[in-house]
C-alpha cells in the first residue's frame, strides 16, 4: 500500500513540475498574452493581437489599456486578470481603478465592484460623479434601493442618474420628488422623450390625470433620445471606432463627402474584408451610396441585395433602391421600390418615408402625370410634417399639414395629424374641425375620438 501512495506521489510531482516546465518554457510571467479574439471579426482580431504582441507586462499602463480592450470586446475572463496583473506590477491611479471596478461590474461581481469604486466616488476626481453613478446602478442590481438612491444622488447632472432616481421614486411613492427632478431634466433637455413620458407616469402615480396627459401629449411631439449608456460604453465606441472594418468605414464616408470616389468605393471594400465573418447594414449603406454616386448602380444594387437578405426590408433601402434603377434608366422598378419605401414605416426620425414620396412625385411630374404628382406631393408634405411635429417643431408641423390636407381631403390620418398639431398650438376650434373630419371619414378612429373629447 506504501509503495502505490509512493508511485501516486511521484506520479503527481512529475505532472506538477512538467507543468512547470511548460510554463517556463513558454516564458512565464513574461509569456505573451493570447486571448479568445478570434472570436471577432478579422479588423478587430488583427488590431488587438498586434496590441498584445506589443504589451508590455512590467507596465501597469499596458496591463490596464489591455483589460480595457477586452472589456470592450466582453473578454472579460481576460479583462480581470490583465488589471490583476496590474495589480502586482504597481498601484493603479483613481482612472484605472475605476475602468477596474466597470470591468468587475460587467463580470457580475457586483459588491467587489462597489468597493472598488468606492474610492474614487469619494474623490475630487472627475471621474466621481460617474463612480457614484456605477455604484447606484449596480446596487439596483442588487435590489438595494436605498443605498442605489444614496449614490445616484452624489451624480452632477446626470441623464441616467435622474431616469434610474426617478423611477425608485416612483415605484416608492414618492412621486412627488420624481417630478422635481423629471423639471430640472427637462430645463436642460427640454426635447427628451423619455423624461415627459417618466414625469407622465409620476402625475398618473399622483392621480393627476390632467398634467399626465399634458405630459404624454408633450412626449408625442418630442424626439430627443437620451442614451443610457454610462462613460464607459462611450470608451467602448471610441475604441471600436478606433479599429478594425469602423476605421475603413469611417474613411470611406469621409472621402464619398469630398468627393474622392475612387477612395470611397475602395475603402467600402476593404471594411467589409475587415467585417469577415460578421454583417452590419451600415456597411452595405457604405458601400451602396460610394458605388451609385460612383455610376455603378448594379453593384450597388448587389449590396442593397445582401443588406435585405441579412436584415429584411426598411424604408431607407427601398428609397436607395429606387435611387439605383433610377440611374439605370429603370423608371417602372424605380416607382415599384419607392412605392414599397413609402409603405414600410421609417423609424420616427427617419426622412424616408417622406423622400420615397417626393422622388415619386418627381418621377410622375417629369412623365407628365400631374394628378399622380401632386398627390405624392401632398403625402411628401405629410410625412414631412409628421417629422416635424416629432422635433417638436409645432408651428412647422402645422404649415405643412394644413397645405397637405388640401391635396389629400379624404385621407383620415393627414386630418389627425392636423389635429394634433393644432390642439398643441392650443387652437381648439381648428383642431375639432380636423378631428371632425378624420372621424367621418374614419368613425372608428379610436385617437381620433380621445382628441375631440380633449378640445370640447
């Protein structure tokens, strides 16, 4: 029995220094770091293997803008360690700690994080406010309330703070408060959806049904979109865009704005070898607008295929379809395609809609078919001015209506929008009239009905 423990023993310490050996045979501490980044797509596995054949592992510097890399590429087995690795080189000043706390955070080691940040919210740094946000954020992940609405309360003018704060305060009766801090965001940004649709939801909290449909209405005809997104998803794309296929992208767009044809067609190209083995439709947006301004409709064509077999249909790609069999002298599929843009719906900031309409009535007017172009001109101005009511320009709006609602007399959805707008311009006579008219034409438009019994 003696001699089996002593054959297992030696068996194991023979394992333990051939592993040894390897390790130093591969350089030890000094090895080259190698990561999971053939995952990515070819641009960005080649930008972060030349970084990693050119890290420095004596630099604390080095082992944090490494781990920084990787937490923006969601490596983050290999993010912990490069800033443990810093760790032991030397200290890390209040920055990397707190690139060090976002990395722990996005790891799921929430109350590690928390202590890691701890100091630099405390600090005069710049990057406290920010801290105290991350804090906040990843004790609601905790469902620690109380210490979440301690910390987002330390932020500066923080979009996200005062959204996350306001809907703790909500959801603990305390709407009241959340309506304070929903005016001090609205004064700073007063175009911001999601602020009205919040404070919204407070007053109906509060049982004012009134001002929660002031606040509602105000949402309708705003646009802005606060992106949730803390400081370090703002590092994430600043790396990105520093990188890989976005670089190419990026040097193609600048060169179809100049003029440089030449360039923008060729870069188009090379982002996508870059993009391997991933797809993105900007890239084929890229690469369709360099080709047909470049006179090479069909190969631009070729890109808007990929896009709608990767992406499906949108408003956008049918308007640059059209674009492209227009060039090619195609008048009948040029109309087929902008007749589909006009009917897929463009996000609420999109002009699609709105240039597949007016392309058409082009398109008619230079056939000759004035009644056809003057109808799509009266939709071109509807879909303008639904753009507009969305960027809160009221007054706009309601131009561009009322002159579309004189072409387009039996269409019930342009005599909402004229409703609407006017209601907003407090014009309660002119806006009983439109919702009037939407109603005969349409008796079962449910908005339609909410608007006239709010102007009677």
């Amino acid at each position: 029995m003696r001699r089996l423990h002593l054959v297992l023993l030696l068996i194991v310490f023979g394992q333990i220094a051939a592993i040894g050996m390897r390790y130093i045979g591969h350089g030890g501490f000094k090895a080259p770091v190698v990561s999971r980044v053939h995952k990515l797509e070819n641009g960005f596995r080649d930008a972060v293997r030349e970084i990693e054949r050119n890290h420095d592992v004596q630099s604390v510097d080095s082992w944090v803008h490494l781990g920084e890399i990787y937490t923006t590429f969601a490596l983050m087995p290999e993010a912990e360690y490069c800033f443990r690795r810093a760790l032991q080189v030397g200290d890390l000043n209040l920055t990397q700690q707190f690139k060090f706390g976002v990395c722990l955070s996005r790891r799921g080691k929430l109350e590690t994080a928390i202590s890691i940040l701890k100091p630099v919210a405390a600090s005069s740094h710049e990057l406290a406010s920010h801290a105290n946000l991350q804090i906040g954020l990843d004790y609601l992940r905790l469902d620690a309330r109380k210490e979440a609405e301690v910390f987002l309360r330390r932020t500066e003018n923080d979009e996200i703070a005062d959204f996350a704060l306001s809907r703790i305060l909500i959801r603990d009766n305390r709407a009241k408060e959340a309506i304070e801090i929903l005016d001090r965001l609205i004064l700073r940004s007063p175009n911001s959806m999601r602020a009205h649709q919040m404070q919204g939801w407070a007053y109906e909290k509060l049982g004012d049904e009134e001002q929660a449909r002031a606040c509602f209405d105000r949402s309708m005809h705003t646009s802005e979109m606060i992106i949730i997104h803390p400081i370090s998803r703002d590092w994430d794309e600043e790396n990105v865009s520093k990188m890989g296929a976005a670089v190419a992208l990026t040097a193609s767009t600048e060169a179809l704005d100049r003029g440089d044809l030449e360039t923008a067609t060729s870069e188009a190209m090379h982002s996508f070898k870059m993009l391997e083995p991933l797809w993105r439709p900007a890239y084929a947006i890229q690469a369709s607008l360099s080709f047909l301004k470049s006179g090479d409709p069909d190969t631009a064509l070729f890109y808007l295929k990929r896009w709608l077999i990767h992406d499906g249909e949108s408003a956008y790609l049918w308007e640059l379809t059209g674009d492209c069999f227009l060039a090619k002298g195609d008048e009948a599929k040029a109309e087929a395609a902008w007749l589909r843009g006009q009917a897929v719906r463009a996000s609420k900031t999109v002009q699609s809609n709105a240039e597949c309409c007016r392309k058409l009535s082009d398109l008619y007017a230079s056939q000759g078919q004035s009644v056809k172009a003057e109808l799509y001109r009266g939709y071109h101005l509807y879909e303008s001015g639904r753009l507009q009511w969305r960027d809160n320009k009221v007054r706009e709006a309601n131009n561009e209506l009322n002159e579309a609602v004189s072409i387009l007399k039996e269409d019930p959805d342009v005599w909402f929008a004229l409703a609407e707008a006017q209601r907003a311009l407090s014009d309660r006579n002119a806006a009983r009239h439109s919702y009037e008219q939407c109603l005969r034409l349409a008796p079962n438009h449910g908005r339609a009905r909410v608007g006239l019994e709010l102007v009677q």
